[in-house]
C-alpha cells in the first residue's frame, strides 16, 4: 500500500537494467515493466497488478502494440479496458498516462494516434496525461539519438530526461 507503481514495457523495466538507472527513483516504486509487452499483456498481468494499493501509478503503453501491427480500433477498446480496470481498482490513486515514446520514423503516424486516444480516455477517467514527445523527439520525430543506443530502448540520458519529465508527479 503507498508509494508508486510504474506500468509498462521493455522502456519501463529498463529502470531496473543498470543500477545507474535504478537509483533516479524513489525507493518506494514498484515496477511492474515487462519486455515485449502490449496493453494485452498488461490485462492479462491485473492478478499481479491490482492487488497493489499505490498511490501513484504511472503507465505507459502501446509501442508493442504498434509493432505487432495491431489496429487502432483494437489498440482504443484494450486501452479503455485496462485505464476502467485501473480506475476500479485503485479508485483514490493519481494516474498518469504517459505518451507513447517516439521511435523509427515509419512508426510516427500511428504513435501520434495512439497517443491522441490514449489522452482522451486517460482524461475521460480521471487520469493525468504527461506528452512526453518534447522532451524525447528528435527534429524528425524519431527519439532523439542522444537518449538511446538502439533508437527505441533509452539510455542512462534517457532515464534523466525521462526522470525530470515526472519529477513534479511524483510526490513528496
């Protein structure tokens, strides 16, 4: 009970890859990132999840999703089930979406729409939604080069950047 959770990929468990990374968060979060995962995986993770009582949850999903070449339409209903399953279960939490990172330039359009509706159903239940494209996008719209080594997974620079994004989220 307390603290904060982060929900998420292969970007959001790459905290725990390098202690470096690790030591940017407080020491009360719980990690709930798995490489490979999609808003699917998530839902099918709730056993794991909902148990939990945080007071912050931080989520951000969906760049596998877009690599397995998974519909809008799709991507929408599994993304409004999980943020209503969220919200149930953690009825007094702060939530806060994040957007989808930028990656390869060929997968810009479908990021932008997803994250477009993720946006409007994390506000449609509550949640706060922090675009983090400013600080991680490259004047062509892929991740900036300086925060990454293989254009989507982020670097010790990433995880700062990435840090300072959520600072003033993450409570006292």
């Amino acid at each position: 009970t307390g603290g904060t959770m982060l929900i998420g990929d292969s970007i959001t468990e790459g905290w725990n890859w390098n202690p470096s990374h690790r030591e940017l968060l407080p020491e009360d979060v719980i990690n709930h990132g798995v490489g490979w995962d999609t808003t699917t995986g998530v839902i099918a993770r709730f056993p794991q999840i909902l148990p939990n009582r945080p007071e912050r949850i931080f989520l951000m999903i969906g760049t596998n999703d877009i690599s397995q070449g998974r519909s809008m339409a799709q991507m929408y209903e599994d993304f409004e089930r999980l943020m209503s399953a969220l919200r149930e279960a953690n009825p007094d939490a702060k939530i806060y979406v994040q957007s989808i990172l930028p990656r390869e330039a060929d997968k810009r359009k479908k990021i932008l729409a997803a994250q477009a509706f993720q946006r409007h159903i994390a506000l449609s239940h509550g949640a706060t939604y922090i675009d983090l494209t400013s600080d991680f996008a490259a004047k062509d719209g892929t991740l900036r080069a300086d925060l990454t080594d293989d254009g989507l997974h982020l670097n010790l620079a990433g995880y700062r950047v990435w840090r300072a994004a959520i600072d003033p989220y993450l409570g006292p």
